[in-house]
C-alpha cells in the first residue's frame, strides 16, 4: 500500500531495495553511501560488508549470476576499487539484476577528492541513473532493477552527498518486483571473458546501449516543465532542485538516466528554447556529450565545477557571473576525539620526527595541530607501498626514519597487498608499519570489518586475526600495543625496529571510545 514517509535518500534507496526483492546488498562503508545498507539490513534485508568494494561487486556478480538481484554500495572512491570487476561484467552481463551505488561527494565534505563518476558509465559502457531528491531516489532504484532485468546489464546508480542525506517527503508504493528463483545457468561463451567471447560481447554491450538510448527517449525517466521559451536548463541530480528555486520561470529538462542521454528528446528541449543552459555539478558531462551530438547547449564557467552547487550559485551561473567567489568562512577544524587511543601514538611519532605516509580514516587526523605527524596520503592502502617507495629513495639517515601508519579496516581493504610488497622486496633499511587498530570502521559511523567479529548487523562473526595475517606472510617481527598506557614503551620499541633491517608490524591495539560502549550493546543483543 501506498504511504507518504519522510525519509533521506539513502533510506529510499534501501526501501526500494526491499519491494525489489533483492536478495543481497554487499559494500564498502563510506561516506555518503554508508547508511544503505545499515537501513537494507534494518528492514529485514540481507546485508554484508565486505572487505573492499572490489570483494563486494563481485559477491554482488555472484549473487546476479545465480539468478538472483544484488545491490552493491560504495562512494564514489570506492569505485576506483571496483572498477576491473565493473568493466568486464559490463561486456557479459549477468541473468539477475545488479546495481551499483557510486555516492559522489562534491564539495568533498569527506573526501580526498571529487570525481564525477558519471565518467565510469561511459566508459565502462553501462546504463546510470541520477536522482535529485529521495522520492526520486525510490523510483529510479526500481527503474534501474528493471532495466537491469531487461537488458541482463549492470546499473550505475549515481547518487550525491545532499541527494544521500536530505530528507524529502516520499511515497513507497510497496511491492515492485517479484523474487528470482535461483538458478545457474552454464553459458561459458556470455560469462567467460577470453577475447575470443569478449570481441562478441563488446558488440552485444554497444548495440544494447544503443536499445537503452532508444527506450530512454521514449521520456519514462524524464521530466519536462515548458515554461518561458526565453530559457530552457537541463539539469541532472540535485541540480535540478536547485534550478527550480533559482530560475522558476525557465523551462527545464531533467533527465533521470543520464547515460546513455536522450539526445532526440534533449535536441527537440533546446530547439524550442531561445537559450539553453545545461547545469550540472562536477565536470561537464552532459554539457560535452550533449554539444558531441552537435546541439547547441552552453555549459557553465569553470568556477562552477568546484563544489557543490546551491541556488545562489545557480543564480549567478545562469546570469554569467564568472567574478570569484568569496571564501567560506572557516570553520572548526577536525580534530581526534579526546581520548582516542591514535593520539599517543602520533604524539611519539612527532617526537622521534618520522617521516609518516599515512591513510585513509581517523587517523588521517594525525596531520592536525597539535601533532603534526602525517606527511603524506594518497588513498586506501597506499601508506605501506608510498612508504616503502620513500625507504628505497631516501639516503639512509631520513629512510630510517620513514613509518607507514594504516588503520585496522584500511589494512584488510588494501593494507595486505602491501605487506607482501614490504616483504618480497625489502628496501636495504627494513620496514615499520603500524596498524594502528581501534576495533572499528570508525570516520565513517563505526561500521564492522572482518577483523572486529562482528558482521553488519553486528552479530557474531570470524574475527580475522591481524598478527596472524602479518606472521603468515613472513613479517619478521609483530608486536602487539597499548600505546595509551604504554607510551614510553612504544616509543623505545619503535626506536629499535626503526634501527634494525627488518621488516616489522606493531599492532597499536586498543578500542575507539565510541565504538566500545556500542559493542557493550550488541554483545547485550546476541
């Protein structure tokens, strides 16, 4: 039955998950993606993290192979990960629907940058949906599982950080799809990539695109307001509510599935127009597709690439005014909670000046006043290999000097490929890697990962074990800490590891604060 509820988009999405009977939601936690799967796992579904989101696209193609449905999450650096699964499934396709969630942050309110990852359903050559509010959200869920089930194509659905956490008015309309019946299907000439089924199925992918490019100009995903004939705006995503606060008398083109365009429908829009603007946040996606198809169509400064948009800045976009904007004004800096258990840590290394490559999650922090003990970070899992790459090119005397510092999740997402890097080829100084563990996924809102024991719904799991991960591979020393209350002895233990040839991996153990009261909580519950 119909009902109207106020929810964020990231909820919509996991309701539209349900009345779509999928069978299994996989990801990454990330923000501004991590609460789908939470609300997914919440209203009943089926839901894991998954070490890394190239691990979750392909349980997520496993579960599609088997007939069934699958909704996969990540941000939209995650895809980065899972982009070599995402390439190849879009030439073979799958039997049961896929979609993928790629939450893009523009104005990175919590990331190290901001790609538009509309560029990957060009590329990879799969359909994408972009919604602008959370009603939206639920009906183009269902529309890209349908379109999944139509053309055995995965979906990209293209999500931002307002659409992801502003809450709308919406109305769920229950039930959309029936369940798929579990099955295997043994078509080695669709499901096994070798060039020779790969040439056959790049040609299949094209002309199915150009099917979906066909269906999309029949308008099902597609809203026209025709107003004044002065100004006509195309606009995707939250640009389009933007767009009807700024210019309320202009007419507008809002495209649901931006990829493949609906360049016929697009065409006829600015033909009727005396003007036609496209406003998109990000880079000009639309705008240089659209002017490829030879429609004249004007694209916004390049100041307006930056950030996010809002309707001040849509104003100014459509008057043309390039003029630079103002500073934001600065806000509190983000800092470590007060009795994290990182920050003793950084303190002894700040104090024994290391040269510390660092990653992604809390203790990305480290770089922060009053510490100061992070020197570089470029992306999940980079701080072993960077630090390694510093250690074969530093003279010896700033090479001992170089740490690498990666959190626990981090480490079983990409931090493990780095030891064995660290191991098979050792630079002449050894190296120290500290995995600095605090039981949790915790920048992103205390999510569980393989290490914690919990799943996510945080019932009882396989802890994986760090030490033994680190021993197995041939680490030569693995040393296990509480740098909190044993800071003088962290700081001696590292000075002996740092003038040693080894390759060693101190574990700095202890809880997040946050997490360790919630954990008294679940443990209550099962």
């Amino acid at each position: 039955m119909e009902k109207k509820i106020l929810v964020s988009g990231n909820e919509a999405i996991a309701m539209a998950a349900i009345d779509c009977a999928v069978d299994l939601g996989c990801g990454y936690p990330g923000t501004p993606s991590s609460e789908i799967l939470e609300e997914f796992s919440r209203l009943g579904g089926a839901a894991e993290w998954d070490p890394n989101e190239k691990c979750a696209l392909e349980t997520g193609i496993g579960v599609a192979m088997a007939n069934g449905r699958a909704l996969v999450t990540m941000k939209h650096v995650g895809l980065n990960v899972a982009a070599d699964p995402l390439f190849t499934i879009a030439y073979s396709g799958t039997p049961g629907g896929l979609v993928v969630v790629s939450a893009d942050d523009p104005g990175m309110a919590s990331s190290q940058n901001e790609q538009d990852n509309r560029r990957y359903a060009a590329a990879a050559g799969v359909p994408m949906f972009e919604p602008s509010d959370s009603q939206e959200c639920y009906d183009l869920t269902v529309a890209a599982f349908r379109l999944a089930d139509r053309f055995r194509a995965p979906v990209l659905l293209r999500v931002t950080t307002r659409v992801c956490h502003s809450k709308c008015v919406m109305v769920r309309r229950g039930a959309a799809l029936e369940p798929r019946p579990a099955h295997f299907d043994k078509n080695p000439q669709l499901q096994v990539m070798v060039p020779a089924f790969a040439r056959q199925a790049h040609v299949r992918m094209r002309a199915d695109l150009a099917a979906m490019q066909q269906f999309n100009e029949e308008g099902a995903y597609t809203t026209v307001l025709k107003k004044s004939p002065k100004l006509g705006i195309i606009a995707n995503g939250i640009a389009f509510q933007h767009v009807l606060d700024a210019a309320p008398d202009a007419s507008v083109f809002h495209p649901g599935m931006t990829w493949p365009l609906p360049l016929a429908a697009i065409r006829e829009f600015a033909a009727g127009v005396e003007r036609c603007l496209v406003v998109e946040e990000g880079d000009d996606f639309m705008g240089e597709a659209i002017r490829a198809a030879g429609i004249p169509v004007e694209s916004k400064a390049e100041v307006f690439r930056f950030g996010e948009l809002n309707v001040g800045r849509v104003r100014r976009l459509i008057a043309g005014d390039a003029a630079p904007e103002p500073a934001a004004a600065p806000g509190k800096p983000p800092q470590l909670c007060v009795g994290c258990p990182h920050r003793k840590s950084f303190e002894v290394l700040r104090d024994l000046g290391c040269i510390v490559s660092g990653d992604i999650g809390c203790y990305t922090l480290g770089v922060m006043p009053p510490f100061g003990a992070l020197h570089c970070c470029v992306c999940m899992g980079a701080s072993v290999t960077v630090g390694l790459g510093l250690r074969r090119k530093l003279p010896e005397s700033e090479a001992r000097k170089v740490v690498s510092v990666i959190g626990d999740s981090t480490f079983l997402h990409t931090g493990i490929n780095g030891i064995v890097e660290m191991v098979y080829n050792r630079p002449a100084t050894g190296h120290v890697v500290v995995i600095l563990d605090n039981s949790t996924t915790a920048m992103t809102g205390l999510q569980e990962h393989p290490g914690t024991g919990r799943r996510l719904d945080h019932s009882p799991a396989f802890a994986v074990s760090l030490e033994k991960i680190v021993t197995g591979i041939g680490v030569d020393h693995v040393d296990v800490i509480d740098t909190t209350a044993e800071p003088e002895r962290f700081k001696a233990l590292l000075q002996e590891r740092l003038a040693s040839n080894d390759c060693s991996v101190i574990i700095a153990r202890r809880p997040c604060i946050l997490a360790l009261a919630k954990a008294k909580t679940y443990a209550e519950k099962h």
